[in-house]
C-alpha cells in the first residue's frame, strides 16, 4: 500500500476518534448541566415549600394592604432603620428570590425549567410587593429588588405570551397518560363506570 493512502487513512480514523471524542464531551456537558439544573431546581422547590416562605407568602398579602392604605408606613418604608415585624420573614423571601433571579438571569439554571413552576408565583409576589420594593430602594439602593422585578417581568412575558398554558396543555395531551373522565362536580368518574 502507498505511503500516501497509509496517511490518508489514518488521517481518516483520527478524525473518526475526534468527532467521536467530541460527541462524547459534549454528552458528558450536557450531563452535567442538566444535574446542575437539577440540583438548584430541587433546592428551590425546598425553599418556596418551607414553613418559613409559606409564612412570609401568607405575610405578603399583610404588607401590601398597608402599603395600599397607611401612608405613613409607606414613607417610613423609605428609611433603612425602619424595619416593620411582618418583614422579619416577607424579608428573606425576597432576598432569596433575589438571589434565585440572578442565577436564573445569569444563566445559572435554565430559566424555563423555574418558570414552568414558579412564573405565577413571581407575578403575584411581585405585584404584591412592588411598591414597597421601589420604597425600600430609597433605603438600599436603586438596585434593591432589580433582578427579582427582571424575573419577574420575564414570568409575565412568559405567561401572557401563552407559553405556560401550553406547556400544561400539552401534559393534557400526553398518550402515555391515561385519561379518565370528569363529572360534572369535578371528580374523575371510575374506571367500571
């Protein structure tokens, strides 16, 4: 065999072993992106069921009706001394929902994966708290609450968009699930009915 077509060959199977290293590389990333994914995914799912953030979400409801109707409360809002009781948990619900933000913003985990689970619950928090938020930013800073109100914002695009509705529709549609019809009070009637 001439030396030419030895090379060629070769040539041939190194690129065989590169592609096929690649592939495999980029497995092995995705892999591990999606345990990434997983793990904050989880993490958070712990956070917004704990006793604490179920309290402070009871307790968001307490702050905006003040904030709606004493404006005494919200002006004292604008001082950073100024620190009402309901926020000793309403407080570190937003801080880590801040702290969510960014990593969903920053690409930490995969924004869609906490949208489909948390996009309505953003909303809600944030219409709920906005005011008070954008008074807290007198006290801390312009930047106070920023990336919470950005996901937040992104949930709303996402939801009026229909994107969410769709997702769950199709989980509607899915054949692998059996499907069992419902009577007209809302339970699903027997299977031998």
């Amino acid at each position: 065999m001439d030396s030419g077509w030895v090379a060629a060959v070769a040539t041939l199977v190194t690129a065989l072993i590169v592609a096929a290293t690649a592939v495999a590389a980029f497995r092995q990333l995705r892999h591990n992106r999606n345990a990434n994914d997983m793990a904050v995914y989880f993490r958070l799912i712990d956070l917004m069921t704990s006793p604490e953030m179920l309290s402070a979400r009871q307790s968001l409801a307490r702050v905006a009706e003040r904030f709606r109707t004493d404006p005494g409360y919200r002006a004292r809002l604008r001082d950073p001394d100024f620190l009402p009781e309901e926020f000793t948990t309403v407080g570190p619900l937003l801080r880590s929902l801040e702290h969510i933000s960014v990593i969903v913003t920053k690409g930490g985990i995969a924004e869609d994966l906490v949208l489909a689970e948390y996009a309505d619950a953003f909303v809600t928090i944030w219409e709920q708290m906005r005011g008070a938020i954008e008074q807290r930013r007198y006290a801390f800073g312009p930047h106070t609450g920023r990336a919470f109100e950005h996901l937040a914002m992104r949930s709303k695009r996402y939801i009026d968009s229909g994107r969410m509705a769709a997702e769950y529709d199709a989980l509607e549609r899915d054949p692998q699930v059996p499907r069992h019809p419902v009577e007209s009070d809302g339970v699903a009637a027997s299977a031998s009915a």
